[in-house]
C-alpha cells in the first residue's frame, strides 16, 4: 500500500467528496479513527458514500432525515470486508473531526487524517479491517510525519464516542510494532 504525490491511495478507489477544502500550512502529525454505519446498525450499502458526498436521501431510511444536511467527510472508510474507498486527497482537509483537540492543539482538521471504520461503537471490528487499517496506517506514516493516532473520542471528549469500545486498540498498535 502507497500514497502517492497528490495525497492519493495507490490503486484505492477514490470518489471525490465536495465537503473538504485547503489545508493551512504545516505537517500532517495525526491520525484520527472513527467509526460510522449508515443507517446506523447495518452494513454494505452506499448511505456513507452518499453522505460524504451530499447525496444522501433524507427519506430513504427516517435516520437519514436527521443527518442530510451534514456536511462531513473522511479521507478513507475501510469497509468490513477490507475495501478501502477515498473521499479526500490527505493533501487536503476533510471535514471529519469537527470542534476538536490533540495534545492542546485545536482544529485537529488542520492537521489530521480521518479514518472511519464501518461499524459501530458496541460491535466487533472485522480481521480484515485491523489488517488493512494497519496497512493504511503504515502507508500513512510512510508518507507523512505522523506522530500520533487517536480515536475521535479523544479530540472531542463531550461529543464523541468512537470509535468505542469494542474498537481493540491492543491488537491494532500490536500489528503496527509487528510490520
């Protein structure tokens, strides 16, 4: 797995998300994993590629109704079966962390990469997905001066809570030391 000069995931597939714009200048130090399903619960089908790219049907399922005039993104989404889908060039900044802090420093969109796991905070992550996240992750650090990796929980304490619990932090920074 490789990012290439324009910030894309060699090979990936890439579907282009208006909800992103230009990055203030300064390094790439953090990684930020989310967890989002849409409709919330269920899996396989396009309500995440639909939200990132303002798509989505508020009548189609009455979560949606909820959520349609979002306008968020993330650079990468693994499915549970390993594919990885693009939506932001890491060149620029998605919208995926919201009002946020790392380390006192805030506007962690300035200076992050958002990675969503589909799934939810009370199931299991799939092998493939700590397999290729992993991947990701090493590709990222490849390319980037990475210095840290967070869960959305731990920028933005009082609004969120992914990527929950069941999210195995052990297993995942374990494979990172093994590669």
């Amino acid at each position: 797995m490789r990012i290439d000069a324009q910030g894309l995931l060699v090979g990936g597939e890439y579907i282009s998300s208006p909800n992103c714009d230009d990055r203030p200048a300064g390094a790439i130090e953090l990684s930020v994993i989310h967890n989002i399903s849409l409709p919330p619960g269920e899996f396989g089908g396009d309500g995440v590629q639909r939200l990132f790219t303002n798509t989505l049907d508020a009548a189609a399922h009455p979560y949606y109704a909820t959520i349609s005039g979002l306008k968020v993104s993330a650079h990468f989404f693994v499915r549970r079966d390993g594919r990885i889908i693009q939506f932001v060039p890491c060149s620029k900044r998605a919208w995926h962390a919201g009002e946020s802090c790392w380390q006192g420093r805030p506007r962690c969109n300035d200076f992050s990469l958002g990675i969503e796991l589909e799934g939810g905070d009370t199931m299991p992550f799939t092998d493939m997905q700590y397999a290729v996240l992993g991947d990701l992750t090493l590709a990222l650090r490849e390319a980037y001066p990475i210095r840290g990796i967070a869960g959305h929980s731990d920028i933005a304490p009082q609004r969120k809570t992914d990527p929950g619990p069941c999210f195995d932090w052990t297993r995942y920074l374990t494979g990172l030391c093994k590669a």
